[in-house]
C-alpha cells in the first residue's frame, strides 16, 4: 500500500466530514465523495495529479468515448469472449490494426522501447525478403534430419572458398527448387494463431529454436546492419524515438563476422551498431539508441561471471553506448537470480570504485516463482525486464516505487508466452495505479508480427481503459528510466514534451487526424 493511499483512506475513514457524508443517505454527498476518491486514485498514476491541457482534455474525451464504445459493441454481440484483449495476440493483429485508435496511437509520440532484443524486434519478413538474397546466404534445409542436427531452417553465412556444413544449401538454390521456401521458412520463424494450444514451456522451446534458426543470420554483420536499420525506421514510423536493446555480449561467443572471416567482438561489434545509428541519426536527428549487454541464465554462474568482467571491460572502452547488463532466458528453465547473486554483488562493489554498469534485469516473468524479483529489487537493479510477478510482494512494490526501479512492461510477449491469456488481468495495471514507474515494451514483436510499440500500447489503453494521463506518463516514463545520461535525458524529455504537445493540437485540429 502507498502512504498516499494509507493517508487518503484515513481522511475518509476517519475525518468526520467524509465519514458522516458516507453514513447519511444523501446520494449526492456520495458521488462527491466518490469522485473525489477516483480523483485522488487517478492522481497516484503520475504522482502529481497533473492537469490536462485543453487539448489533451478533448483527446481524452474521445479516447474514454471511443474504448467504451468498443467494449459495448463486443458486449453487445456476445463477443465478451472474443474480447481483442483476451484474445491471443496472433489471432486479433489484423482487426487491431483496422481501429481507429491503433491508427492514432501509431502517432502518438510513445518516447522509448525500453526492452527489445535486438534479432527479434522487426519483422521475420525482412529475413526470408531480403536477408535471403544476401549473397552467401545458406539455409539448413536436408531431405532428413536427426537429433542432433540444428533445428530445419537455421540459417548461415559461408563465403565461396568454405567449407560448407552438411545439410545447407544456398538460400538462392532453395527458391529457385520452390517458390514457397520463403513463405516456409517465415512458418518456421515466427508463431501463429495455432500456437495458442502450446503449453508455456512449448512455446519456449519454440522461442528458442527461433533464436537458434537466427543465430548464424545476425552474426553476419552485413546482415545484422541491414535489419537493424530496417529496425530503428520501424520504429520511428511508429512515433518510437529512444530504443535500447538488448544484445549478446558473451566472453567466449555470439561474435560478428564478415565473409572473409574478420571478426568483431565486443566494443569492435558495437561500433558496428554505432555506425548504423550515427548515420540514422544525420537523417533523425531526433532519435537516440542505447545497448544493454547480455548473457543468458542457462550458463553456469562461473561462465555469466566470466560474461559480467567481458562487459565491464567493454563498459570501460564505449560507457556512453552500453548502458546495462541483463542475464534473459526463460526463468523457470535456467538459473535463478541468486545463483550468481555474488558476482553481482562484487558488480555493485566495483561501481563503488567507479565503474558502473547498471543491471537491468529480465526477472519476474514467472507464474512460478517470485523469488528472482524479490533478489533482483535487493541487489539493486536499475530496471526489471517483465517483473509482472512483483504484484505478489507488495512491500517491493513500495521499494521499487521510493528507489525509482523502472519496470519494463511487455503485454503482448506474456500473453504470447503463455502467462496469462487476458490482459485486463495484466498486473501491469495495478503497478501503473499504484505509481510505480511503468513502461511499455514489445520484447521481440517480430516473432509475433507487432510493429514498434503501438499493438502493445493499444491492447494495454483498451484492456486496461486508460486514459491521457496514464498513457503520457507511460511514454514520458520510457524516457525518464531510460539509460540515458542526464544531459541526453532531459533533451530527450523536452522533446518528447514537444512532439506530445503538436500531436495533441493536431489531433484536436483535425478531430481524429487518421492519416
Ligand atoms: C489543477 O487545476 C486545479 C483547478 O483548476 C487546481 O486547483 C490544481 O491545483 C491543479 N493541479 C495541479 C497539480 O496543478
Ligand atoms: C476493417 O474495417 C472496415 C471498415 O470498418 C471493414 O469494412 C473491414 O471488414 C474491416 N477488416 C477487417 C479485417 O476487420
Ligand atoms: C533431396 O531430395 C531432392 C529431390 O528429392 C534431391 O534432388 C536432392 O539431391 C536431395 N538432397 C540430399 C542432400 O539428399
Ligand atoms: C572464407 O572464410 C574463411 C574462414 O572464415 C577464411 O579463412 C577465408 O580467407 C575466406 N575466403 C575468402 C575468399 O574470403
Ligand atoms: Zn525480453
């Protein structure tokens, strides 16, 4: 419970005024002390209770009008089963796409995408369009597999000279054989309506023969360059202008090559994304971009410590483009947190002497277990990638909101992953209530085929009937819990103030602005 709600509760309860206005059968009375309650509750959302301009007054009006409108209509046709919200994502994409409201809330300028992976976060469709005609582009393709060949449809890199795998064929020759290879190989990509009947381990293990199939494909640097730049446009299409992503930053692997067989390996690979978002930023000046280094919990506590110094030794050569450090991968599978609670505590040790990379961890995205959050709040995480089991430890909940530990809220991802089906019972809603600092994130929307952040903003303003102010203090949070150093954040901040402000008048100009 907040001390704000404690002391309001109080003044209602027990102050004689409001108590006596309860108590008396003046139904007037009631709906003041009623309103004034919402109020007051509503005021928690962005700790202020901050007024809305006129402009975002009128917005608000029709946004409350227009989600209202809709949840009548599924209402009315019986459809409460079918709700877009309750429905698993893959399924209802096309009918969100066909509202309104997506289409006004792809111009909403959301500020950041806090949690992307950086070989996920656009399209499936740019591999098998335009990755495949990459020339020394191979595909894992034979006639018969066994059980210990990589999963059908890996794909790779070799150059002329070579000596090529068994089992892979150039991409080229398997079109040209048949014209449905690209169509089977996105199947073999990316998950569908028909995966809702997968348990959450199954899709896991789909997940992760996904990032298999990829591997070979984003450690190509030509490769990785062209996706990541069809990346960062996506999601400036889709009114997103900070984006931090998580890459593999791994002591022993995961490097990027060339064809020729040059390597670059840690602050040598991040120049090559540097590159990329240099020369994005001559044409968006307005667009900034961040790396959180990561390892992955299935290895040992001894390898991730040996992972943690690589980072450090890179936050060392490039602070200003690494700005955290995370160990994803499905938490119910690998180590738990406290596993290598001591190497991150010798982290925070080191950050004393000076050199700090913060943690941003994927914790909390369990049904099972809610002790990785509990140690990741208590060893200091900076953010918390998911964390929605955090509604179950309501002293963390107080914790995270006094220290400021930002949570990076993907809706979409966990409903897509089995954790729960139907997002008006998201928890994420309860932590926006209670003012913990929210953000919305889409994980790897091009697995399930979302675009920047707005399905994802769409199904949490409908599942979750949010109004103005919610939906500004989840764009402004994105930046203000960003990785950005203090300077860049409060230029990214009035910016952002900037752009929400034009795209209010201009909506209240053409009064739905649906372009
Ligand atoms: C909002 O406006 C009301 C009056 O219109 C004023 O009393 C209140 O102080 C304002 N709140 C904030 C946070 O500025
Ligand atoms: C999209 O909306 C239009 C107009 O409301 C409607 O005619 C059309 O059938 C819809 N398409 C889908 C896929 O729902
Ligand atoms: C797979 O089968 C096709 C046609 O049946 C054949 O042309 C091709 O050589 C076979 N490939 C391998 C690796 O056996
Ligand atoms: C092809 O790749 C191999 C291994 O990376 C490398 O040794 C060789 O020099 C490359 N050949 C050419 C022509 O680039
Ligand atoms: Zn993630």
């Amino acid at each position: 419970m907040t001390s704000h709600v404690l002391c309001f509760l109080a003044l209602v309860v027990f102050a004689p005024g409001p108590r006596a206005a309860l108590a008396s059968e003046d139904l007037a009375e009631y709906l003041k002390t009623r309103a004034a309650f919402l109020k007051h509750e509503d005021a928690l959302v962005d700790g202020a209770g901050t007024n809305l301009t006129e402009d975002e007054a009128a917005f608000d009006h029709w946004l409350g009008s227009t989600v209202q409108e809709m949840i009548q209509q599924y209402k009315k046709q019986r459809l409460v089963d079918r709700f877009l919200p309750s429905t698993y994502f893959p399924r209802v994409r096309a009918l969100i796409e066909n509202t309104t409201l997506y289409k006004v809330l792809r111009q909403m300028p959301k500020g950041g995408a806090l949690h992307l992976h950086v070989s996920a976060s656009f399209s499936m469709t740019w591999v098998v369009n335009q990755g495949l005609d990459l020339p020394g582009c191979y595909v894992f393709w034979p006639n018969t597999t066994s059980a210990d060949d990589p999963p059908l449809g890996s794909l790779a890199f070799y150059n002329a000279t070579q000596e090529k795998k068994a089992g892979y064929f150039p991409a080229k020759e398997l079109i040209q054989k048949d014209k449905d290879f690209p169509q089977k190989l996105l199947k073999l990509l990316t998950v569908h309506e028909e995966d809702e009947s997968l348990t959450s381990a199954e899709i896991w293990k789909k997940f992760a023969d996904i990032f298999i199939r990829v591997a070979g494909f984003f450690t190509y640097r030509e490769a990785l360059e062209g996706y990541f730049w069809a990346t960062m446009l996506e999601f400036l299409e889709d009114g997103v202008t900070h984006l931090e992503f998580r890459v593999d930053l791994f002591h022993d692997q995961g490097f990027l090559f060339d064809l020729d067989g040059r390597e670059y390996r840690g602050a040598a690979a991040l120049d090559v994304y540097q590159k990329q978002i240099q020369k994005m930023q001559v044409r968006h000046p307005e667009l900034t971009v961040k790396l959180i280094g990561t390892s992955i919990r299935m290895r040992s506590p001894q390898v991730i410590a040996e992972d943690l110094a690589f980072a450090l030794e890179v936050k060392a050569q490039r602070p200003d483009l690494l700005v955290g450090w995370d160990a994803p991968g499905e938490e119910d599978a690998g180590h738990p947190t406290l596993d290598y609670a001591r190497q991150l505590l010798e982290l925070k040790k080191q950050a004393k002497a000076g050199l700090e990379l913060p943690l941003m961890l994927h914790d909390g995205e369990s049904d099972w277990s809610t002790m990785n959050t509990v140690d990741a709040v208590l060893l200091g995480a900076k953010r918390l990638g998911h964390g929605f089991n955090i509604v179950r430890h309501p002293l963390l909940m107080e914790k995270v909101r006094e220290d400021g530990v930002a949570i990076e809220v993907c809706p979409i991802s966990n409903q897509v992953l089995r954790y729960l089906s139907d997002l008006r019972i998201h928890p994420g809603l309860q932590m926006l209530k209670m003012g913990l600092p929210v953000t919305i994130s889409s994980d790897d929307p091009g697995i399930w085929g979302a675009r920047g952040l707005s399905h994802d903003f769409w199904e949490v303003a409908v599942a979750w009937q949010l109004n103005t102010r919610a939906l500004k203090t989840l764009a402004r949070n994105s930046i203000a819990y960003s990785g950005l150093a203090p300077k860049e954040k409060t230029e990214a901040l009035q910016r952002w103030q900037r752009n929400w402000q034009s795209f209010m008048a201009r909506w209240r100009e053409s009064n739905t602005l649906v372009i």
